[in-house]
C-alpha cells in the first residue's frame, strides 16, 4: 500500500500485527510490538520507542525510578533492561538503524535511557532534532477541531488515541473522518493534513524513513551540529528515587 489509511485496537494482536506488517513493507528498519504486560522492557536488536498508553507505571534502571503518564515517551538503547510496574502498558517502535549518538557507555551507566514526559512542553521530539528517526506530540482535543502536526510525504504518522473519542480526517483530498475511541491507533502516510474533532487526548508519532533520518543527520553533522555529551540527559527528566 502506497498510502495506508489503517486503523486497529491496540489490544487486538491479529490488527495491530497488520498495522506492523505494513510498517515493516515500508521501511524494514522499524517494527510495531506490544511488550507483555510482565515483561521486562529489553530489545536485544534495536532502539525501543515505547509510548505510554494509560495505566500509571514506574519504570527503573540502576535504582533510579521514573513515574509514566500516558503519551510519555521512552527511548530504550539497545540491550538495556528497564523494569516497569505495575503493568506493562505501552506500545513500542523497534528502530533497527543507527543509535542515537548519545546513547553511549556514560550516558547508559548514569541514565539508561530517555524519558519525555507528555506534561512537559520542554520535553519535545522536535524536527531539528537529529538524534531520533520519530517526532512524538501530544494533542488534547476539544469541541473545537485541532489541526495535527504536518509531517512529509516520505514519512508514516500513528495518531493513537489515549482517552475520548475521536475523529481524525483528511481535509485536502476529501478523504472521510476516521472514528477513533481509546486505545485506537491510526496508521497513515505523511499527507495530507489532518484534523480533529471530538473530545479527548492523543498522540501522534510521526515516523521518519531510515535512508531519509540518516541523510539529515550526516548533513547536520557536516554544518557543525554537536551531538548531546553522554554523561547530560538530553532533555529535563523527572526522576524519582
């Protein structure tokens, strides 16, 4: 499919494996996976992305602990073990491309990994970041109808929604709005616009090929931009113990 425009119950294996499959036809580099609900959050072969889809959940490394809200991101390096309690609740993105570069041996011993929380406004996934493949926004959505982040015609866009419900649709092309209720996700291509209605909460991740993500980095890396010391977290964290 050139231009996906599919919907599934992130509880339901059978629809979120299509959803997978279809990412992976695209881009073999990335994967969809709901880690199980007792499982420690580990990925021997890749970079995890996990969103936080609903339940509160504490995730430690190293004795360090960290309160999880819904829409908060977590980015894993590879062959880290993080635990996460109560339950395991979230959907995670495998990234089997280039790590970030500072996802090295300080920044693993002291922080494990990163943690953008959904309530922090400074705590973003920005365009111009040049460490990651993905762009992670948060979208509360009201009466009024919300216009969603823009994204590239290269790139794949999953719109999930964590409370409410939801109507996503494509204003160009006159394509038909797309009822989402908790826990949905949409996968869709880059464009057209979106927008939506309703009464809710969501997060959109907006995926960026591989070839693409490491061509902008080695032209960042040529213009001169420095890649985050290993031994600073990133962004603020919120840490507990």
């Amino acid at each position: 499919m050139n231009s996906p425009w599919l919907t599934a119950n992130l509880d339901d294996a059978s629809a979120l494996e299509r959803l997978s499959a279809e990412v992976r036809a695209w881009d073999p580099a990335f994967d969809l996976l709901r880690p199980p609900s007792d499982a420690l959050l580990y990925e021997p072969d890749g970079t995890l992305y996990a969103v936080a889809l609903h339940a509160p959940m504490t995730a430690e490394f190293n004795h360090r602990i960290r309160d999880l809200r819904p829409g908060d991101l977590l980015i894993v390096p590879r062959s880290v073990p993080v635990g996460v309690e109560p339950t395991v609740d979230l959907l995670g993105i495998r990234f089997e491309g280039e790590p970030p570069d500072h996802f090295r041996e300080r920044f693993i011993q002291v922080w494990g990994y990163d943690h953008y929380p959904a309530a922090d406004p400074n705590a973003s996934v920005a365009d111009a970041d040049l460490r990651f493949p993905i762009r992670r926004s948060v979208t509360p959505v009201s009466e009024t109808p919300v216009p969603l982040p823009g994204s590239t015609a290269y790139d794949r866009r999953l719109v999930i929604v964590l409370d409410g419900r939801i109507s996503v649709g494509a204003g160009i092309d006159g394509r038909s709005s797309v009822d989402l209720g908790p826990r949905d996700v949409l996968l869709t291509d880059g464009e057209p616009a979106l927008v939506a209605h309703g009464s809710g909460l969501l997060v959109m991740i907006q995926v960026e090929p591989e070839i693409v993500f490491e061509g902008r980095r080695a032209a960042g890396r040529s213009a001169g931009a420095r890649p985050t010391p290993e031994y600073l977290p990133p962004s603020p964290q919120s840490s507990g113990s």
